[in-house]
C-alpha cells in the first residue's frame, strides 16, 4: 500500500456514460495531481491542486472535471469521452506545490485503467 | 516546450550484470530532477530527488548522479537482479512548478 489509493482499478465506459474516478489519501500532503499515460508516451500532467484549490489545468478538455473537496481527496469525472482517452490515469500527492516533492517526491497510486467504447 | 529524454528506450540483461541509463532535461530554470521505478501493475515509487549540481545519492545497488549545468543524469544498477525488472523514469522539475517526465526505460533482468 503506498499511500495513495486510487479506485475503480478499472474502467470500462461507454461514449455516453458519466463516471468518476476517486484518488485519497492521507499522508498529509497538500497538493495532488492527475497524470495520464497513454501507449508509448510519457507521463502527461492534467491538473494540479494545491490545498484544494485547483493552480494547474494543463489544456485538458472539458469532457474531463477534477474535483477536490478536501485535501485528502480527488476525484476525475468522466462525461462523453472518446474512444483515444482511453489510457492509465495515475493520482499522485506530494507535500506541498512550489517545492516539487523535494525530500520524498510524489506518492502516486497504483492507476485507473480506463476503457472507452 | 519541456523534453525529457530517456535512453535506451529498452535494455536486457543477464542477472549480475551492472547498467546504467541516460536523463537529458532542460538545463535552464532547474529546480529538482526525480528518478521513479515503476513495476508492472504497481505504482511509480520515487528513488531519487536530486536538487543540486554533482549530487550523487545510493540506495543500495542503485545510485545515481547530476549534471545541472549540461542537463543529464544517470542511474546506475550495480549487479541487476531480476527483481530490478521494471521501468525507471526520471522527471525534471523546473521552477514553472511542473514535474515532466521522460518516456522511462524498460528493463528486464534474466536470470
């Protein structure tokens, strides 16, 4: 267990579906992150929250909506996605922002992998 | 635009052997540079946050260097075993606040 738990593990979803994916975790920290892989890329930034307020929205579409009532949680609503949005989102935390995860790094967890059809 | 490059893309080795894999990051507004492994159906767990120029830092077998001023860094295994099996990213973080990582390296230790 690392820390951070992301849920569902999996995810298949229609075009015209809405779901949610939930990242929490209680280490603490103050800021938390949504990342995106897809096949044979790079770790892709979405959004940053800092002390629930959201400081980065990385030219996502509006198809995806993060929301962070607490610290301690965050989550990614899904609506009419596309069949190429399909990738692992990975939820990370860190201790705070501006200082990039300095001592320990980013916690991440463990993944959604997400299925559009 | 922030590249992070990897290489090799992939590496196979024989258990025992010592390897070593390639960051290339930006070398202007530097902050920190991370290194992660990350093993099949886990998550990415940090080894490494280096924040100063000719910072080298080990954690057993594994240890890793800094360059700031050329903008690269390099993670050494020394004796791969097959539990090494995973891929290793590095991230650069720069002083905008973003932590961008590099496509990772594969690798796969055989006994």
């Amino acid at each position: 267990e690392t820390g951070v738990t992301q849920t569902p593990r999996h995810l298949v979803m229609g075009m015209t579906n809405k779901k949610s994916l939930k990242c929490e975790q209680h280490l603490g920290h103050n800021a938390m992150y949504w990342y995106k892989q897809s096949a044979k890329k790079p770790l892709e930034l979405m959004f940053v929250y800092s002390l629930e307020e959201r400081v980065e929205n990385n030219s996502v579409p509006s198809r995806f909506s993060p929301e962070c009532p607490n610290s301690s949680h965050l989550f990614l609503h899904l609506h009419t996605l596309q069949p190429e949005d399909s990738a692992l989102y990975l939820c990370a935390s860190s201790q705070s922002y501006r200082t990039g995860g300095t001592n320990y790094g980013y916690t991440f967890g463990s993944g959604t992998r997400l299925t559009v059809v | 635009i922030l590249n992070v490059e990897q290489s090799p893309q992939s590496l196979h080795v024989q258990e025992g052997d010592s390897t070593n894999f390639t960051c290339s990051f930006p070398s202007s507004n530097f902050y920190a540079l991370h290194w992660y492994r990350w093993e099949t159906a886990k998550s990415p767990e940090a080894l490494f946050v280096m924040t100063l120029n000719g910072d080298e830092k080990k954690k057993g077998r594994i240890s890793a260097t800094l360059n700031t001023k050329e903008g690269y860094s390099y993670l050494y295994i020394k004796g791969s075993q097959p539990e090494d099996s995973a891929t290793y990213l590095c991230a650069f973080y720069n002083q905008g606040g973003k932590l961008i990582f590099g496509q990772g390296t594969e690798l796969s230790v055989k006994p």
